[in-house]
C-alpha cells in the first residue's frame, strides 16, 4: 500500500489570509486512487523550512505531493526546496524557456527574468504540463520515492492533478485497486447515539470501513469500500449497507446524495401530497428549508409565520382561549397550528413548530430548547415534544430537521 | 517573538472530506496577536501519529494550538496523544463530569459510557469552557511551551480561541503590542466595488491594515490596527474609519458585530416599528433571517409564505387577475404582496419578496435570478428589481439580504 504526504508552500498560509482547499482537493483523489496520507503540512515561503518539511516527509512516506511556490517572483522557493532536500541541482530546460517566451510574445508582454526562473527544475525531473498558467509542475522519480509539485492557484492545480499527478501515481505505485464510497445520511439521532449502535462495524483496517461525520442536526455514515473493480467495491458496500440499515433505518433519509428536504420532496411527489407549514420560533427557517430544493412548488402550498399571538389566531384558526390556557408553546397549539395551516393552505399534510429558541423566553417549566413539532394529516393531528440543546441558531436548526424528519417519515 | 504551530486532527481531513477552515482561522487570530506561524500540520484520528506530530512541533515552537479529536467517540484520541507526547497521565476531571451528567439530564438524555472521556484531561491541563458544546478545551502549561487544544467543530472552536486561548497565549508570551480590530459591515455592494472605492486606503504594512472579506451577499471591510494599547489602537481606528465610511456609508449596516439581521431590528426598535414578510421564491428565509436576532418578537409581527398563488390570494389578499395580467413574478404582485403582509399582520411596515430562484422557471423575458422587492408603509408602497446571480442558494440568499438591506435604510 503507497502511502503520501502533502505539502502546501505559501506564507499566506500561515498567516490566515486564504483557506487553504488544495490539501482537501489533493487529498480527496490521492484516497480515490488508493493511497493513504497520513499527515498534511503547510510552510511558508522560505527555502530552509520548505526543504527541511520535505526532508521529513521523505522518511515516512513514498510519495510527496505539493503545491504553491512555482510562480515567477523571488518568494517562490519551491523548485530551490526540491533541490535542496534531494542534492540535486537546478537544470535549466530549454524546451520550457522557449515555450515562455513565446508565450509571452504571444500575449505582446515583456517577460521579466524572473519568469526565466519558471524554466529551472532539479535534475531528473519531469515536467508536467500545465495549461492554465506560466508555471509547469514537475515530478521527481527518486526510486522507491517520488516528489509531485504543481503551481498554488487552484484552477492551475486541480487539471494538473486529475491529468497527470493521479496518472503519475497510478502507474509508479501499481496501484490496482479501486474506491468506492456510499454516504447514508440521518437524521433525529445524536452522534454518539449512532456511534453506540454501529461502532463494532468500524473496526481498524477493515474493508469497507465506516466513518461517522456529525453535521448540525445530521450524521452522516460514509462506507468506503476498496476493490480490483467499480462493481466489485459497490458489491462490498451493497453487503456491509444491510447491517447499517438494521440498527438505523429509521433515521436514514438518504443514500444518494439528497438532502432531507429534497428526501422529503421525493416522498411526498410519489405520494402525491402536497404540504404546508405554521411556525413560530423558527420564524420561516422550516419553510425556507423546504423550498432549497429545487421544484418544490410541485409540492409546498406556503405556510404561515405565525410569530405573534395575533398572527396564530388570525391566519391559522387557533383559538385565543387555548393560547391563554396553555400558552403558545403547547402541545394544543402546535396541534392547532398544524391544523390550521392545512386547512388554510388546503394542502394534504402540514407541519407546525411553536417554541423557546432562547437564549430568553425559558421559565423553570418551560425551559430554553422547548419546542413542540405538530403534524396534520386528514387522518388527524400528532404533535412531538422535544428538549434541544445548544444556542438559539442550533435550536431553531434542529427544530425544523426533526420537523422533516417527521414529515418524511410519514410519507416514505 | 513567540513562535506557534497549528495541529488539526481529523481522519476526514487525509480523506479530503472536508476542507480545513480552523487552521487559517487559528492563523489569522495568531497573527493578529503578534505570534509568527511557522508550520501548519494536519494528521488523523490516530494517538500514536498525533502525538509524533505534537512531540516534533514542541521542539520547534513555543505554543501549539490544536484543534479536533475531543468528541466522544472512541476516534477521537487527542486527549490520550498530548499525554503520550508529554508523558502525563489523564485525570478525570469531577467537575466536568458533573457538569456532563447535569446537562445530559437538563436536555433529558441519557449520558453515554463514552461521553465521560470528555472529562479526562492530561494532568495540569486548565480545562477552557465550551458554551457551544460538550467538549471543554484545554491548555497545558510546559512552562517554557504551551500545548493548547480546541474541539474541531467550527462553532464551538471559534468562541474558545477568541476568548480563551488568544488571551491566554497574550499573557503568557507577554505580548506588548496590543491588536484592535473593527470590521465594518456592508450589504447590497460587490466585493470588486468596496474594493474600487476604497482601494487606496490599503497599502502594505500600513497601521492601520485595511482588509475585505466577502461573505454571500455580504462584504466586511476589516481594520486593524496595532498600538502599545487598547485605547491607542483604537484611537488609530478611530481615525481611520471616517476615511472609509466617506466611500461606503450607505452599505455599512453595522460597525460593532451585530449582523444585518441585528441592525435592522435595533433599528426596528428605535422607530418603534414593527415588520411583516410575505415570501414567495425565498420560501421563509427573510423570516428565518430576521428571526435569528434574539428578542425579535418585539418588531416582528409575522408572514405569510406565498409560495402557490392561491395563498398569495387567499392569505395575502393578492387580486387573481394581477397574477393573470403580470404573471406572480411581478412587480404589481409584489407590491400587492407587502401592502396584504402589513394589512393582515397590522405591522408598521412589511417586506415582500417574488422571483425565480431557478434551476427551472425562467423565461426570455423574466430570466433565472429575477427578484422583485417590495417594501410597504403607511405613505404607499415600493418596489425594487433586481437581477442576481448565482445559483438557487445564492439567489435567494442575496434577495433575503436585499430585502433586510431596504428595510434597514428605511429605518435607520
């Protein structure tokens, strides 16, 4: 099994000033193409601290992919680092110089003499196209080890990678095998809840393995199986997914790629229902969540932010009575919310969430992440007390994921 | 001059299935402070890998800050990698415990086995609150070295490096020069714009520094300036943002943190306004934008999501015959859709919004991206068009943020 290390070069880098997405990019394939990286690293601009990170990289892994440092100017020390870290000088190539300067009086621009330094690479190296910009990458057959270094600008990098860094790898390293990934998607259950029910699955080194990644409300179990064939990893994923399923079904909304809304939107489209929805803590979150998938007007009637008493009476039916008695966050009124919503919106079923997203509002009862979810059928009203925790923003986020959630599962 | 490195820790960085945000948010904090960034690293979820990778750092640098690995789960080995690297043992921290057991039982749930790893620190470590979280972070004195280490969720990483560990490494490392920093808020302006009116305000290694950031639909213009104190580098700011408001006043919404959202309410309250919404395209994100400020029940009224054309009608009072003649993407809808939120509602003032999100739905005439505002109040009603770009997230995002943006400058 090859292994690889990543180095991004750039002292912007280090100073905050640009999210570094090359790592994740170049990362990404590397793990398409069978290799495993086992450390990332970013330096500076500076021709000692790049070398001596190479150097290091050198003695734990087999192949060095980085990026950033080949542009024309004095702080672009990469090709230098190279040379250094291998004992290798620095060759001019002739061929490249040439192509510079065509290039250059092609576009009626002076080339500097700096650009000519865009045309120097360790010896032994060879050069790897680059067909969005002035500097080529090169690689570095040392034997059993390699070094990849492809220009910084991502829209540079990213072709070189795909067309001839992969390819590059590919074939040094053998590799035969192929990637295949499946993410199931959940909803309405914690990460350490998944966690306990599934984590003898996930043993070390096992194939297909299982990652777990929590989002806000959501997570996500990824298979990743590795095979001699496409099919042959899917037939891996399509063994291991049963197991999975068995201790999660309820809660797995999606092994697509969709997201809940757009799960929730093919739901109701096979069922033919149409959908709408009364909120109050969420103020329009559930609503506007509905409608990011695209379509959803085959679906979603509109709904009703119902904030202030006066809307939920007046736009939604709910008797003024029932606030007094119960108070607007109650099982009564978001029964009476949901109720309302289909009834003015004429829509087959509807959703309801009255709440405290906090951080004020919380009384020793009724505390902060208090929220009520109705849910009106023809067949009736069902309305789900739930506790969430977290700030405000999390309460509201959570509170219309469950709110899908129940939709969805009322019509998958 | 105290030196740092940056650990990040998480198998899903190697995998490159997720794009690594903390590191130059640590950066840029750090270099903020005065503390040079010398490396970046990112490793796995493996002990022995994390603690070879903290045990190189600590012969390099000063201070390393780390981020990842303190969830609950049995991949999350931070904890056991910074006593295996320092050869400490782990303490169970009681009060944590406590405070673990005290708020699964607030939130009504049950408190996993595992969970109670998160009580355990590297003995001597000070434990750093995570309000955001179940995670507490924690800082480790060497006393020459500092090893600090943060929970890998954006979120909850963000408050605990602003304020606990850049105070702490300040007062450690003794550092003079204190950094103050205000970030003037825009809307309704492009970055290239911002850029063109105030570009010659920022030239290199000037104090105070000029630096823009754009967010979707949002461009912060960010000054900082470096002083022997808080109030001296203030007072440069001071003197600064006059210079910078000349260009771009009409787009600052806020220079103290509030989001626009904020702004608009405050100035909601100021006025003693209150606000109603009625949103076709956008589906209840305004609501959901204008809801995400705390205490917003005090000026928002409600609205109606119009999202089929009979709740335009029936809900909003919208005459059939204008959707026939101009089609429910409008700029006579969407006048009749805010002039119907501020009658049923009994607001002050209402904001509609009516367009084409896309993917679907655009014509020749009305193209993907076309968005009709409307603003009503007592003395008639408004309405601005607008032609975005971008796709149906941005759409709708930028014509939510369009929206607040009228409301805002009606009000301030």
């Amino acid at each position: 099994m090859a292994t690889a290390e990543i180095i991004t070069i750039g002292t912007e880098l280090l100073l905050g000033q640009l999210v570094d997405t090359n790592t994740a990019a170049i990362a990404s394939a590397l793990a398409d193409a069978g290799i495993d990286v086992y450390r990332e690293t970013s330096v500076g601009d500076n021709a000692d601290r790049i070398a001596q990170a190479l150097r290091e990289a050198l003695e734990r892994a087999d192949a060095i992919v980085c990026a950033g440092g080949l542009g024309p100017t004095v702080d672009d020390l990469t090709r230098e680092a190279v040379a250094a870290a291998t004992n290798l000088p620095l060759d001019l190539d002739q061929g490249v110089l040439d192509d510079l300067r065509a290039w250059f009086a092609s576009v009626g621009r002076r080339m500097s003499p700096n650009n000519a330094r865009q045309a120097m690479f360790p010896r032994g190296s060879t050069i790897l196209e680059n067909p969005k910009g002035t500097a080529p990458g090169f690689s570095l057959d040392l034997g059993d080890k390699i070094i990849v270094v492809m220009p910084g600008p991502p829209r540079e990098m990213q072709p070189m990678l795909r067309d001839h860094v992969i390819p590059l790898l590919t074939s040094k390293f053998e590799l035969q095998s192929v990637i295949a990934t499946r993410v199931l998607r959940t909803a309405g259950i914690s990460e350490s809840e998944v966690d306990a029910r599934i984590n003898d699955l996930f043993r070390a080194g096992v194939n297909p393995s299982v990652a777990v990644l929590a989002h806000l409300g959501e997570v996500d179990v990824k298979l990743t199986a590795k095979a001699k064939s496409r099919e042959a990893a899917y037939a891996l994923i399509d063994q291991l997914e049963p197991e999975i399923r068995k201790h999660l079904d309820d809660h797995i909304f999606s092994s697509n790629g969709a997201s809940l809304a757009e799960a929730l939107g093919s739901s109701l489209r096979g069922r033919r229902w149409s959908i709408a929805v009364a909120e109050s803590c969420t103020g329009g979150l559930l609503g506007a969540m509905i409608t990011s998938a695209a379509g959803s007007s085959d679906y979603f009637r509109g709904g009703v932010i119902a904030y202030a008493d006066e809307a939920k009476i007046k736009l939604l039916g709910v008797t003024p009575s029932l606030i007094e008695q119960h108070g607007a966050v109650s099982e009564e009124v978001a029964a009476a919310m949901a109720v309302g919503a289909k009834e003015s919106l004429h829509s087959t079923v509807a959703l309801s969430i009255t709440g405290i997203a906090g951080p004020g509002g919380g009384t020793k009862e009724k505390l902060v992440g208090l929220i009520y979810i109705g849910f009106a059928t023809d067949a009736g009203v069902e309305v789900k007390r739930l506790q969430m925790v977290g700030d405000r923003e999390a309460v509201r986020h959570r509170a219309a994921i469950n709110a899908l959630m129940i939709g969805w599962r009322a019509a998958k």
